[in-house]
C-alpha cells in the first residue's frame, strides 16, 4: 500500500512539472529511433516512457539512460502526441539526484562531476571559469591526462591563460544575484507545466527579425566565446562590423547555465537566463544577439517562461528588484543573416567562395524545440545554405544536418562523440563535402577538436576543416584567414579559403 502511494506520487509529481499525461504514449517508437544515444542506452526514451506508464517511475530513476541523454529535443520534436519526453529524462535526472536514487553505472558518475563542477563555478563568479570547470571535473574524476594535448594547444593559442586564471578571475558584479537565483532553485516550484495535449504538429517560421546595416544591437557572447570558443568570438565580431553592424555587449552578463542547470534543475535553468534577460531590457536593447546556439535556446526558453508563468516573474523581481517587461528578443547568427538578407550579402561579396563544397550542420538546438525557436524547418533546415550560396559556395544535400553531435558531454562521453561525429562526418564526405559550416560553439567543438580521436578510432574519414558560418561570411567579405582566427582551429582550415 505505501509503495503504490510513493509511485501515484512521483508520477504525479512528473506530470505535474512536465505537463504529460503518460497514458496518451502508445508506444510507436519513434523517441528511441530518432534518439542519438539510444544505442548507449539500458532503456531508452520509449522504454522510459512505459516504465513510467507501468508506475515504475524509481526503476526509471536508476536508469543508466539518464545519463547518455544528450538534451537534443529530437524525442519530444517527434512525437505524434506531443509529450515532453526530453524533459521528462531531465525530471528523473533532477529527482534522482535529489533523492539519491541514481545508476551506479561509471558514466552517471562522470556526467554527475560534470554538471556539479560546472555549475559550483558558476555559483561562485556568475560566468564559467573553463580552467576552474576542467580541474574540478578532473579532481573529481581522476581523468587527469584526457585532453592533455588540446588544453596545451588552448593555452599557445590564448584560448586558456592559466596566470590570467588565477590572478584576475572574471566575475559578475551581481555576484549577490547569482546566489539569491541558486538558492531560489533549491526550492520546489508551485506552478504547474500546461497540460500537453496530442495535437496536430506542423511548422510554420517566426517572421523575420527587423534589423539593418548601421544599427546597434545588444551582445551576449556567453561564456565559452570568451575562452575556448574566442575564435568565434572574433570571427562574429569581424563579420558583424563589414555588415555594417554595432555590437553591444549586455553589462553584467551572467552564464545561462547551459547544459548542466537544464539538466539537473529546470528552475535554475530558467532563472539564469531570465537574469541576462532583464539586464537587456533595463540597457534598452530591442535584440540581442547570442551566437551560441546552447545559449541561444536557454534565453529563448527562459524568455518564453517568463511571459508565461507568474511565479518565475516574481521569482525574477526578488532578484534584481524589478519586474521583468521582456522587450527585448535574442536572436541567433542565422536569424541576423535573414534579416540582412541574401541579396544584400551577396553584394557585399568581393570573394566568392568558389570550389568550396560544404555540409550546413544545424545540429539540434538551433531548430529545436520548434515551438520555441521557430527558424527554421526543424528536420531540414535551409536557412544556413541559403547563405552559403549566397557566398559562392556550393551546399550539399545531406541527410545528417540536424543529427546531434553530443553537445555538452563532451567531456563526460567522449567515446560517444566520437561515434556520433563519425556518422554525422561520414554522411556528409559520401555526400560531396570537404568541409562543415556550424553556427555553434558546441557543434564546433565536437566536429573541430574531437575530430583527430575521431579519426584514429574510423580511419576511412579524411580531415575536415570546420568553419562557423560567420568565418565564411567574413572572408567572402573580405577578411584574411587569420583576421577571423582560423589558425586557432585544431583541423587546420587556411589552406581551403586562401587567396579566393
């Protein structure tokens, strides 16, 4: 009798936060055949889901699953009953951890240290620390001489300044703030999620956004384009200024909380991002922004919640002391490029990218959840290779562009990554491509530096320069390879766009 009264309870509670009704899933299978880490997995998202149905929400919370979930959205993008089956892995994360009833299995423990030291460096200065991140990961994991030779390489390439690290921390002024919003996420929310109700699923874009050559707009590099992904913080910038655009970094800015806050606490990962969100709109900014696409999807949600949900605006006022308006939009690379427009681009060319074959990857967060984002078409996109075109270049016709490529575990499931990129890498070479084009730091990564395991494990792939779209955009605007940092890329990338 008080286990079926602890089971009704944990599934209410699942349903509460997630907004699902469980018993709508009839079981089609499609979570798990779209599912990236299925093949990882001990049960995967359709078995998940029945284990829940079943009132065996514990026996779901022990599940190794849980720890291979790379937070791609492609389960709940694809359900015909539209459950939120990517947040309900999240759910059983977040309560397993708080009751302590979690896999034993070795890879629960090397995403836990991930997310745990992420987010204790993040409490403590309001943005990542990468250095602090890694040694903490490290300590916690004794995994000390896994990427020893890209952190050397980082390090000659002023990506990581291990003296600057130590000696001149960058922190937040609102560090007060940072901790008012963490202690707010240790306390349960009171208002549920909509109830989700099977409907009929079809895209239709957001217009596009309102900006021109000659205006101002707000900035938020986020926290890896100020350290290990700085050479987009570069190219974005050079590409920005020969369109005829002003950026203007947000004063203050804090992490978003990326991976980890999403997904180990949902309140955390809301109100993190709804403190950037209320600094842009006290500076005045109408968009902003956000070339991460990780960073990108968490302002967007946070965004939405906010004019949703009355609990997380109070929440956000005891914060900051002020109640949120949220005027101001954050928007992606590719949504400012839409806006600029091919034709106008395509004039501004004075060096045709010509001879250059290339696979536009949009990985997951850009274009999911397409409620949320709604960009582009969230199972081919084409928004990006319109651009390349517009460039000069020829776009390949691929079947992997929206594939996950790991995102976040990078450090946590490396063996994983490395078969995620090999399928998604092997697609676009049979496909006709030399190179990639991404729009996000974290597809880059995993493409980019990932790439050298990558291939010694699968030696039927040749190298592949990785660029993100706003290095192309640059040097067909005029830009050399080194005024867009392409020689602070691990695959060496120079070589294909010189002298075009």
């Amino acid at each position: 009798m008080e286990h079926n009264i602890r089971t009704d309870s944990l599934k209410h509670h699942l349903e509460q936060i997630t907004g699902n009704n469980y018993a709508c899933c009839y079981q089609c299978g499609k979570c798990t055949a779209g599912c990236p880490a299925g093949g990882f997995m001990d049960n995967p998202p359709s078995r998940i889901m029945r284990l829940i149905q079943a009132g065996y929400v514990e026996e779901a919370m022990k599940c190794d699953a849980l720890w291979y979930c790379i937070g791609c959205m492609t389960c709940t993008s694809r359900c015909p009953q539209n459950l939120e089956i990517a947040g309900t892995m999240d759910s059983l994360r977040e309560m397993a951890l708080k009751s302590d009833i979690i896999s034993t299995d070795h890879s629960k423990k090397l995403v836990a240290a991930f997310h745990s030291s992420f987010l204790n460096t993040v409490r403590k200065s309001g943005r990542l620390q990468e250095l602090a991140l890694i040694n903490s990961y490290k300590l916690r994991t004794r995994t000390f001489l896994q990427d020893a030779d890209a952190g050397i390489k980082m390090i000659r390439q002023g990506k990581i300044h291990p003296i600057k690290a130590f000696t001149s921390k960058e922190s937040v002024e609102g560090k007060d703030q940072i901790e008012k919003i963490f202690r707010l996420s240790e306390q349960e929310s009171h208002t549920p999620a909509p109830r989700r109700r099977p409907i009929k699923r079809s895209f239709k874009p957001d217009a596009p956004v309102k900006i021109t050559p000659g205006m101002t707009i707000g900035y938020y590099p986020g926290c890896s384009l100020s350290g290990t992904a700085k050479d987009y913080d570069i190219s974005v910038r050079n590409m920005c200024q020969r369109l005829g655009i002003t950026l203007k970094e947000i004063e203050d800015w804090n992490c978003c909380g990326a991976s980890s806050a999403h997904a180990t606490n949902h309140k955390l990962a809301m109100l993190l991002p709804a403190r950037n969100q209320a600094l842009a709109d006290a500076q005045g900014m109408d968009y902003v922004l956000a070339p991460c696409a990780a960073c990108l999807n968490r302002q967007v949600a946070a965004r939405n919640a906010l004019l949703e949900s009355e609990e997380l605006r109070a929440d956000l006022k005891s914060v900051t002391g002020s109640a949120p308006v949220c005027n101001a939009q954050f928007i992606g690379i590719m949504q400012l490029l839409e806006a600029i427009g091919s034709a106008e681009i395509k004039a501004r060319v004075t060096k045709p990218l010509k001879d250059l074959s290339l696979a536009c990857y949009y990985g997951c967060l850009l274009v999911r959840p397409f409620e949320t984002m709604a960009y582009d078409d969230p199972e081919n996109p084409t928004k990006m290779d319109t651009v390349v075109e517009a460039l000069g270049a020829k776009s390949v016709d691929w079947a992997y562009k929206v594939e996950c490529c790991g995102a976040g575990l990078t450090m946590a499931q490396q063996e994983m990554i490395e078969d995620l990129t090999y399928k998604i890498a092997h697609n676009a070479a049979a496909s006709g491509a030399g190179a990639f084009v991404v729009a996000c730091p974290l597809c880059h990564t995993n493409l980019d530096m990932r790439q050298e395991g990558m291939r010694k494990r699968y030696s039927d792939i040749n190298a592949m320069p990785v660029y993100y779209i706003s290095d192309l955009v640059a040097l067909a605007l005029g830009a050399s390879p080194e005024e867009v940092a392409l020689d602070k890329h691990f695959v060496q990338a120079t070589d294909m766009v010189r002298n075009r």
